[in-house]
C-alpha cells in the first residue's frame, strides 16, 4: 500500500475540529494507520490536533475566521507545494478551498459550497438526507463517493499524557480526592444555548452535598458566569467550588476535563470535548438539536423540551423568554446524573 500524504483544511469551531477525528480514523483504515495526516487550522486548535494520535502535525493557518488575503493564502499554498497526494476540504467556504489549490494538490476533496469550481476536482454533492450528522459527512470525504460508511462508526477520543495532566492540577492547587462535577456553562453561539445560573448553581449544591466537589470551565467571557454560579451556592458549599473559565488554556481546559466524574454542559465544544474524553455527560439544549451534532460519548445523556418553538436554531430568543432552557428544571439533570453515575457516600458533614 502506498504512504499516502493528506492535508486537511480544518474548520473553525472547537466541537468541528473535534468531531474531525471521525474522518481521520477512516482515513487510516482506508489508507493504513501510516498514511500520514497534517491539519492546517487555526492555531488555537493545536492542543486537540495534538491530543489525537491519527494526527501527524497542525499547521498553524494564520487568517482568523472570515479573512481572505488572497495573497497570504497563495504564499502558504506555494510552501506546501508537492507535500501531498490529497487535500480534504471540511469547511464549504470558497476561500477555505485556495490553499489546496494554490499548492498544486493532485486530489483536492470537498462538498460543493459556494462557487469552487476548478478549486476542488473531487467535488462531492451533499445528499443531506443520505448523511443527516456532521460527522457522516466528514467520513464520507475519506471513501469514494457512494461508498458505504463503516459501522460502528468511530468516535473522537482525545488521548492525555499524565505529566501535562499533573503539570495542570498542580497549577490550580486541584486535587483529586473527592468526584469531580464538571460544569460547562457557556456558549459561543448565544444566549439561546445557555441554561440559568441558577440552575448550574442547584445542580452543583446537590452534589457537593453528596461529596462531590465542583470545576467550572469555559473561556474568559464565561468566568462572570461561573462566578453568577458559585455565588448561588451558601457558605460552606461554595468553598467546595472553583471557577476556572478564562484561567485555563484550551490544552489545560482539556487535560482537567479527563478527571471528570461527570459533566453538565450546555451545546458547546467544551460538550464534544467532554465526550471525546468518554466523561459521563449530560448535555442540555435549547434553541439547537442533537440531531445533527450530538456528542458521541459512550454514556450521555441528552436533554431537551421540545416546545413547539424549539429548536429554532437562532441566537436569541424571538420571544423573549428563553423557555426551552428555563423550563428544563434542575431535577431533570441530577435525576440524569444518577442514572450515569454511582453515587459516592454522602457528604459526613450532613450527619
């Protein structure tokens, strides 16, 4: 079997590049485990690229989101001339697909998106019937079109070295004597996938009063929101929390994950983090499905109302009153939480 060299041209979302792995597991069982995969995307998504072993290397794409610059785009093109058989295209963007162009890719592979005809010259197009989930449509780019997708399908499984793990805990003063709820409060999209305050903070004081004690992740914009949360929590239970959103790097963010005793997450790429790390999960949704991206852990459970509204995939609330999220009570996802995990002995504090 020939080494095959494949180039992928990487999306642009922390849940997207997770989900990617899919497609290069099937790319090493159609090509063999050697063929070799670099990921050209966005440098913040070195630290999955780096936890995913089909991964030969990322390649740092210097343009944020939505930038063209023609010019800087030839210049990466060009330095990676005649470095690959096929190029994988997962974003549909006309711009995402001049890299592969630009370097003279034989085999540049992609859907159909706007306008890149000529750019790629295995262009696939999209039954959306045929492929409903995302990651359908990333393995189906590894095969021939038509072609049957292997089953079980793979799952995203992030792989982590105890000494970056230890080097994290010991960063942030953590240890690891108690079960660890982890909670994941925000929401890159909008308001319409965040779940209350309120109730994160219920959920966390059930816990801790079963003896557990609780971590807080996202990014600097959500530390406000972990803090909203421990205040919710009284004396005594709040010191049994820590916010760490914003405080954590991506890879830090990863690596603290794994010791999860479980996790409580909204629709976010924290959520697929969560289950590329097989963490027991529960998974709330609001104005968005799991019926195109659910989170692929071997125990999760999803959670959603079902209003009539819902899921209405905006941002915001038309409405106003945000009851796809503010109705799914706190109960539903401790009940949830019990049917995941054992619980451990309570708290000898409450006896």
């Amino acid at each position: 079997m020939l080494l095959m060299r494949i180039l992928i041209v990487g999306p642009s979302w922390v849940g997207d590049m997770v989900m990617a792995q899919t497609l290069f597991a099937c790319l090493q069982s159609q090509h063999g485990a050697d063929c070799q995969i670099d990921v050209l995307a966005p440098e913040w998504s070195r630290p999955i690229l780096e936890r995913m072993p089909q991964v030969r290397q990322a390649l740092s794409f210097p343009l944020g989101h939505g930038v063209l610059e023609l010019g800087t785009r030839r210049r990466i093109g060009k330095e990676l001339a005649g470095r690959y058989d096929q190029a994988i295209v997962l974003p549909n963007s006309f711009k995402s697909a001049l890299v592969p162009f630009f370097a003279g890719i034989p085999k540049r592979t992609g859907w159909r998106g706007e306008m890149r005809y000529g750019l790629l010259n295995d262009a696939r197009v999209l039954n959306k019937a045929r492929y409903p989930l995302m990651i359908e449509r990333f393995m189906a780019l590894a095969f021939e079109p038509g072609a049957h997708l292997p089953e079980p399908y793979p799952k995203p499984a992030l792989q982590i070295e105890q000494v970056s793990l230890d080097a994290a805990l010991s960063r942030f003063g953590l240890t690891l004597d108690r079960p660890v709820l982890a909670l994941c409060p925000g929401a890159e999209f909008g308001e319409s996938k965040r779940w209350p305050s309120e109730h994160y903070a219920a959920v966390a004081d059930e816990k801790i009063r079963q003896g557990w004690q609780v971590w807080i992740f996202g990014s600097k914009k959500d530390h406000p929101v972990g803090e909203d949360i421990r205040q919710r929590l009284i004396p005594g239970l709040r010191e049994e929390s820590v916010n760490l959103s914003g405080d954590t790097s991506l890879a830090e963010a990863i690596d603290l994950l794994s010791c999860a005793s479980a996790v409580v997450s909204n629709d976010s790429g924290l959520m697929h983090v969560a289950a590329a790390l097989d963490r027991p999960l529960v998974a709330v949704y609001g104005s968005t499905s799991p019926g195109f991206t659910p989170p692929l852990a071997s125990s999760v459970e999803t959670l959603q109302l079902g209003l009539e509204c819902s899921p209405c995939f905006e941002r915001t609330c038309r409405f106003g009153h945000y009851n796809c999220l503010r109705d799914l009570r706190p109960e539903l996802v401790t009940t949830a939480l019990g049917r995941l995990v054992s619980e451990p002995l309570a708290d000898p504090r409450d006896s």
